[in-house]
C-alpha cells in the first residue's frame, strides 16, 4: 500500500476544512454580521402563464326520436377558460356539420351532405363563460332520411350523433368535435 505525505504547512489548513465540512459550515455572504440572523429569502416571483381560452363544443340531440319525423339538434361553443378566445369562422353559418351514424360507424345522415362548404370568415370574440348557439341560423334537424339518394327513411334503431366545427382560433386552424350522443329511433306508429 502506497502512503500519500502531506506538506507540514497544509496539514492544519486541511484538519481545519475538513472540520468545517464535518460542522456543516458554508462560507459566510459578505453582508452577514456574526451573531445576527440572516434576513429572510425573498421568494422569487411566480412564473404564470396566460390561461388559454378552453373550448368546447356540445351537441343537444333528444335521446329518442319517431322514425320518418324531425329530430331538432343545437350545436353550442362555449368557452370554458379564463381567456377570450379570438375565433374566425365562416359566414353566414359556421363550418360545422353534424353526423348520424350506425354503431358500427357508417354514415347514414349528414348535415354538410349535398351543401357546399361555406366561404369566407367572420371575426369573432368569445369572452371567458360566454357561448353561442351555432346552429341558430342553419336547418338545425334532421329529417330522418339517409343523406344518400334515394334518400330513404333510416331504418329504427340506435345511432351515433356527433358534431364538428372548423374554426380559426388565435390564427391556428382547430377542428372541434363533441363526444358522441346516442339516438334511439322508434319505429313509426300507425295512425
């Protein structure tokens, strides 16, 4: 085993660090009077990042509806956040649609079927808690009939509604969507 010497001369220096290390001393800042204790930590201030406006799109569909009749839908955005959320959407009437489908996922109905695609834009702001009805100025129903000709009757059963709006939000192109509804269609009574 090799024997490492240590100068004369560094040997106190080196007991004294390694009792200061032991005593869990750090050097002291220049302004620190001995005796008195150190003023407090001033907290550094919080980092807060803007809240982003929080959207959200919900789609109002009746749980049942007669076979052959009107099912009437609302389509709403609200914004949910603390934010105004700066929208740009088509007008007149929005680019949104809403889609009847089977359980298995195949379209029977949809409300932009056989319509053009609206064109141009129209600011908009939405304040923080504020909503609005999108559907208010379109044929907000739908008639029970399959989007493709002939356009028969949909048969009774179970559906799948959903609704999708495209909209611009600060500058960025966003497509919402709702969560699914589910819609019973009863067979038709004879009258």
């Amino acid at each position: 085993m090799k024997t490492v010497r240590t100068p004369p001369r560094a040997a106190p220096l080196l007991a004294a660090l390694a009792l200061a290390l032991a005593a869990g001393c750090s050097p002291r800042p220049a302004d620190e009077v001995p005796g008195q204790a150190a003023p407090p930590a001033t907290p550094a201030p919080a980092a807060t990042a803007p809240r982003a406006a929080e959207l959200e799109l919900t789609l109002e569909v009746p749980d049942t509806a007669a076979q052959g009749g009107p099912m009437p839908f609302r389509l709403v955005l609200a914004n949910r956040g603390a934010a105004p959320a700066e929208l740009v959407m088509s007008a007149p009437v929005p680019h949104m649609d809403v889609v009847v489908a089977r359980p298995d996922g195949e379209r029977v109905w949809s409300f932009l079927a056989g319509r053009g695609i609206p064109e141009g834009g129209q600011a908009r702001t939405l304040a923080p808690g504020d909503s609005l009805e999108l559907t208010r100025n379109a044929l907000a129903s739908w008639d029970g009939r399959e989007s493709a000709p002939p356009r028969r009757p949909a048969p009774a059963g179970t559906y799948r509604v959903t609704g999708e709006l495209h909209v611009q939000v600060a500058g960025a192109e966003r497509v919402l969507r709702t969560e699914p509804r589910t819609l019973v269609l009863a067979p038709r009574r004879n009258e």
